[in-house]
C-alpha cells in the first residue's frame, strides 16, 4: 500500500487517525501496531510471517544480551549471534540468487533456484534491528522489556518499507511517552502533503520522461538526450525518495513521533563528501556508527582509513541491490570520497563555488548511470552516450522533450533547491494579518492536496523507485 495511493490517503489514514486519537492512551501503541501490520499484511501476506519472526527473534536477542551483561565474552557472544542471524534471512532473501548466478557465470555450473520475491522493506527493518542490538550491548539504550513496544519499533508503518531508518535510541522514550497536539498533528499534514506533492507531481511526471528514454537503446541518444536522461532520473529518485520520507515524517508527527529529517537538499552541495551528508541521511548515520566508526574511522592509519572507507561503500552499494551495478556504484563512490579526502579535496575547496557545484553534479550524475543501468555494459553505454558515442549532439527527441518539458524541470530546480520553500514561505508572508497567513497556508497546502490528488487519479504511472531495495 503506497502512502501515494487513493485506498492509503482516503481509507486507512483517516480510519487509523480516527481510531488512534479516540481510544485511551495506554491502547495507542496497540492501535498503532495493528494499523502497522494490517499495513504490512496488504501488500506481503506471507512475508508478514517473516517480519514477526524477525520482531520475536530480535526481542528475546535484546533481552539475552542485557542479561548477560556482567558476562562480556557471553554478552559479544550473543551480539555476534543476534547479527549474524538477521544478515542470514536479509543475505538469503535479497542475495540468494544473485551468489547463484555469479557461481553459474565464472564456474561452468548450472545450479537452479528459484527467485524469490524480496520482502518488502527487509533491508530497512532489518537494519533497525540490528541498531537496537548493537545499542542495547554498547549500553546506548535499555532492552525493551515490553514486546508489543519493540514490535512497535520494528513495524511502524510510516517508515516501514522506506525508512527513514530510526535508530532504537532515538525514540526509546517516545514508544513509552511522547507529546500529542493538534498543532503537531497539522506540521505533521504539512510535511505529509509536501511530500506527496513531491512524489505525485514532480517524481512521477519526471519519471516518465526518463522511462522513455531508458527504454531507447543506448547507442541511438544524442549528447542531449542522454544527459536529459539522466537528469530526469536524478530529480525522480530524489522527489521519490526524499518525498517519501517527508510523508514518514509527517506521519510520524501525527501519530506523536518525531524522525529525524533524511534529506537536506542534496543537490546544493559543494562536494560528493557533503552530498553524503545531505542524501539518505539515515542510511549515512547508520553505516557510520554501526559499521565504519568500528572498523576504526578516521581515528587509524591512512591506509586502514582507506580500507575502512571502501568496506563501507562496498556495502552500501551492495545494500541496495543484489547486482554488479550497485557494488560498482558503491566502489566508485568510494574511490571518489577516497580521491576527494586525500588527493584533491583541498584543491576543490579553493574552486569558485559554481565550479564545485558542477563538480560535484557531474560526478552524481554519472553515478546515477550506475544506478539506474540495469547492467554494468549497459552502463558503459550509457556513459559513451552522454559524450557523444551515440548518435550525435542533438536530436529531436532531446530538442522536443526540453520543449515540452521546461516548466517541469524550472519547477524540479526550484524544488530541489532551499529557493522553492523559500518561495512558498514568501507568498504566505506576503498576507500581513497572521489569521489571514494561517488561512492563506490552509489553502496553498490544501490546493497542493488537491492537485497531487488529481494526478494520482488521472496518472497511471505511480511506481516507488527504493522499493526494489
């Protein structure tokens, strides 16, 4: 169930709110763990199974570890084997088949197996879980005594089956107690409906620019087409995604919750280092803190920096897909945070500033490539493309899809940019009487509602690119 879907916006949100604010508070969490899992159960059935195992598997893990914290060799014992069996289910479902096809390619085998279809939401949750064991044995935070809580934690739709990913420390308390108002209930609405309009309006038309170019064989784009190409995929995942995540947030306002924020306008930046920072916020922090600051961070040789880094990368590409196009997205990112931290950084910081903002666009936009392509060849191809090894400079589909398409992309520059809420902050401003600015908010969200509504109604592509991670 899409939060972009007519049967989410207008049947289960206003049921659920309904009966969440009716019944006494002690019923909440229980209501909400309901509405989670009956979220859940309406698009994997089955897999439903599997996520309760992992809520039961992870709670008794978290209790066995707290009590054996006088016993630290007990204590590391049971960590190793609480992490060991979540990656287990993540790696069986999400890299089963692809280990198979990679034996069967370099090996002369031929080892059947079925495709299994990937759990919606396993590589979000799964790390959620692995966050609370690894806080609970550093001490970070408590084992959760209560399972309908850590269930709770583990199911909560708004952020379910796309992150963000929340770190069990973070709303440790809230699952307990946390602050309900109507006036967070309506900064809630305000991020929700922001972030459906990013998805509705901006993700899904762009979207569909760049499925008809993908679909085009790669050797017969001109220069234009290709990097329109591009760029269109590069404003659909980011409106996608970070829309997405702008609606979890503003979900979680109205359920009482407050998530960090996952985006922070990533396409400002001044170097991929920063674009790190600013993309996925939550994914970052979590192989941050759980991966990279263990293996040592920074605070080791320059050698074993390196090392840690490229480990990182490597599982961050691998973390989003089970294919040689991802591990390669991975690595070249890696190589290039590496490159950007101890061979050139300096000189790129000395650059005048639209330089470094064209810097760092290129070298996003070819990453992209590497994300989108269903193949590494197919890949390489693309990128020939885009620097004239298709056919050509210019076409007319280039020159017709930016005829047709200029107000699009002004308004997915602006939106992607601090100037677009900017802009809407500044025609509210403009009504003096703060009643009247109330009123005049009231009715741009409410427009933007409507609108987003109506391209979901009349549109018939609605796809959600990070569900296929």
């Amino acid at each position: 169930m899409l939060f972009s879907s007519i049967t989410f916006l207008f049947m289960f949100l206003p049921i659920v709110l309904a009966v969440y604010y009716l019944v006494p508070y002690k019923v909440k969490n229980i209501v909400l763990l309901i509405a989670s899992l009956f979220f859940y159960a309406w698009g994997e059935p089955v897999y439903i199974i599997l996520m309760i195992l992992s809520i039961v598997f992870n709670y008794f893990c978290g209790r066995d570890i707290k009590a054996k914290e006088e016993d630290p060799r007990g204590a590391k014992f049971a960590v190793i084997f609480a992490i060991a069996g979540n990656l287990l289910i993540l790696g069986f479902f999400k890299y089963y088949g692809f280990l198979i096809e990679t034996v069967n390619s370099i090996l002369p085998t031929d080892i059947p197996y079925r495709e299994l279809a990937l759990p919606v939401g396993i590589s979000f949750y799964t790390f959620q879980a692995i966050s609370y064991i690894l806080d609970v044995y550093w001490k970070k935070a408590e084992a959760q005594k209560n399972i309908l809580y850590f269930a709770l934690y583990i199911s909560m739709f708004p952020q379910l089956i796309a992150g963000p990913i929340v770190r069990y420390a973070d709303i440790e308390e809230q699952l307990i107690k946390r602050k309900m108002s109507a006036s967070k209930i309506g900064v809630g609405a305000m991020y929700f409906i922001m972030g459906l309009a990013k998805k509705a309006v901006l993700a899904n038309t762009v979207g569909e620019v760049f499925e008809e170019i993908s679909e085009m064989p790669a050797g017969n784009l001109s220069i234009l087409t290709a990097w329109i190409g591009v760029f269109s995929y590069a404003f659909q995942i980011y409106f996608d995604f970070s829309g997405y995540s702008d609606m979890a947030i503003g979900l979680g306002k109205m359920f009482g919750f407050d998530f960090k924020k996952n985006f922070d306008y990533p396409y400002i930046s001044k170097s991929v280092t920063e674009f790190w920072r600013r993309w996925h916020i939550s994914l970052s922090t979590w192989f941050r803190e759980y991966v990279y600051i263990p293996l040592g961070g920074n605070q080791c040789s320059v050698s074993r920096n390196i090392f840690n880094l490229m480990v990182v990368w490597t599982l961050t590409g691998m973390w989003h897909g089970a294919a040689w196009n991802f591990v390669a997205w991975g690595v070249y990112y890696g190589v290039i945070l590496v490159m950007e931290k101890y061979i050139w950084g300096a000189v790129v910081d000395q650059l005048p500033n639209p330089v470094r903002h064209i810097y760092t666009g290129i070298i996003v936009l070819v990453g992209w490539v590497f994300f989108f392509s269903p193949s590494l060849g197919y890949a390489m191809r693309y990128l020939l493309a885009m620097i004239g090894g298709g056919a050509g400079i210019v076409d007319a589909t280039g020159v017709f899809y930016l005829y047709t398409h200029w107000l699009l992309y002004l308004l997915a520059v602006l939106g992607s940019s601090p100037r677009g809420l900017s802009i809407i902050k500044a025609v509210i401003r403009a009504f003096g009487n703060r009643y009247v600015q109330m009123a005049a908010a009231a009715v741009l969200f409410i427009g933007m509602f409507l609108v987003s509504t109506a391209f979901l109604v009349t549109g018939s592509f609605n796809p959600f690119l990070y569900f296929r991670f």
